[in-house]
C-alpha cells in the first residue's frame, strides 16, 4: 500500500456562526424585549434560534470546534460589517495547523453575494442602507486569502449563507444614495474557497405541517 496521502489532524476544523436579526439600534447581539419586530429578520426569532442551536450540536457531533478552539462561542449575533471583518481578520490569526478546515455560517438580510448588515450608526437603517452596512462576501473571504492565513492554505475555507430579501415595506422608496461600485474579485488560485448561497430574494417559504419545517420554493422562471 502506498503512503497516507494527507496528514492526519487534531480537529476537523472550526466553525463561526453569524446570525443577523435585530436592525435597529440598540443591537449588539441581544434580544431585547423592545425590539421592533418591523426591523426584524426573521419574523421567528426564537425558532431561528433553536435551529441554529441544533445546527451546533450537529457540527459538535462531527467534530468541529469554535473559532476560539474550545470555548463553545459559536454564534456571534447582530454584527455590523465593521464586527464581521473583524470576526474573518481574528480567525485568520488563529492556529489551524491542527485543522482540516474552516466554515463560516452566515443568516442575514441580503442579495446577490452582498450581506446587509445591521446599522453602525443612528441614521443607518433598512429603508436607507449606506455603503457601510453593505459586505460584499469577497470582502470577507479576503481576509483568509494567500499569505494573510497560513494555516488554512489549501485546506477548504466554506462559506454558507442564507441570505433574506428585505420585505418591500422596509424598502427606500427612491435610489439609495452612495450605492457600492461593482468591481471584478478574482479568487487566488492557491485559496480553496467553497461558496454555498442561498438567496431567498426569488424565492418564496411555507411552513410545511409534516415536517414542521419552513420550505424553500424557487419562483424563478
């Protein structure tokens, strides 16, 4: 028999979890009771939740660790895009010698590969989104890019989102000011990057009574 092929490892790698519901201030990853469920995603915030806590187990069951590497801070909630890029810039300094990979979860409103993230500053909202709550996903995934982490060169970086489409009550009713220019990302050829999106903008939920479950139905022709 030949040589193993790949070097066996502690962990199976690590996971971040990032769940975007409450858009309004005050935020910073609480539910509070004087919430305003009109600037709320998703309308089940406590279902919501309990899903993503059975998605832990689930991935604790397979062998993954926090980004910390053992603390069970899984889940970070309601984050600005300034905290998300922070987020992607902590894991990059992390040891993941000992890793086969690294997956990062993200629930947020969104669209096309760009996540809206919850307001930084007061006049910041759905109804007005400014440049700042707009993250486009290559912003992220440029911060594990090439020489800037090591320790997860050629190992799969995966990144699932589940992106919401913002009710059209919530929606500017003219041109948003300062709109994002689009540019051309190009991944490098030595960062494995695994994208799984699901964009719930042309798609419609029911709640499916046998399975007690939300479906996803695809109205795009």
């Amino acid at each position: 028999m030949s040589e193993e092929r790949y070097t066996k490892m502690a962990r199976i790698g690590r996971v971040l979890i990032i769940t975007n519901q409450v858009y309004h201030k005050p935020h910073a990853g609480s539910n509070s009771k004087e919430c305003n469920e009109k600037n709320t995603r998703p309308h089940d915030i406590a279902r919501e939740d309990g899903e993503v806590d059975d998605l832990v187990k689930k991935f604790k069951e397979l062998g993954f660790t926090d980004i910390d590497g053992g603390t069970n801070n899984f889940v970070y909630k309601d984050q600005t895009k300034a905290q998300m890029v922070a987020l992607l810039e902590t894991v990059a300094k992390q040891d993941f010698s000992q890793d086969y990979c690294f997956i990062c979860v993200i629930l947020s409103y969104g669209k096309d590969g760009v996540i809206t993230c919850v307001p930084m500053k007061e006049n910041d909202s759905l109804e007005n989104p400014s440049v700042g709550m707009l993250l486009p996903l290559a912003e992220l995934q440029n911060c594990l890019k090439g020489e800037k982490c090591k320790g997860l060169l050629a190992k799969p970086k995966i990144f699932m989102l589940q992106l919401d489409k913002v009710p059209e009550g919530k929606k500017a009713g003219g041109p948003p000011s300062a709109p994002p220019t689009a540019r051309l990302v190009k991944i490098p050829r030595e960062a494995d990057f695994l994208t799984y999106a699901c964009d719930m903008n042309n798609r419609s939920l029911y709640y499916d009574i046998t399975t007690e479950r939300y479906q996803c139905v695809d109205r795009r022709t």
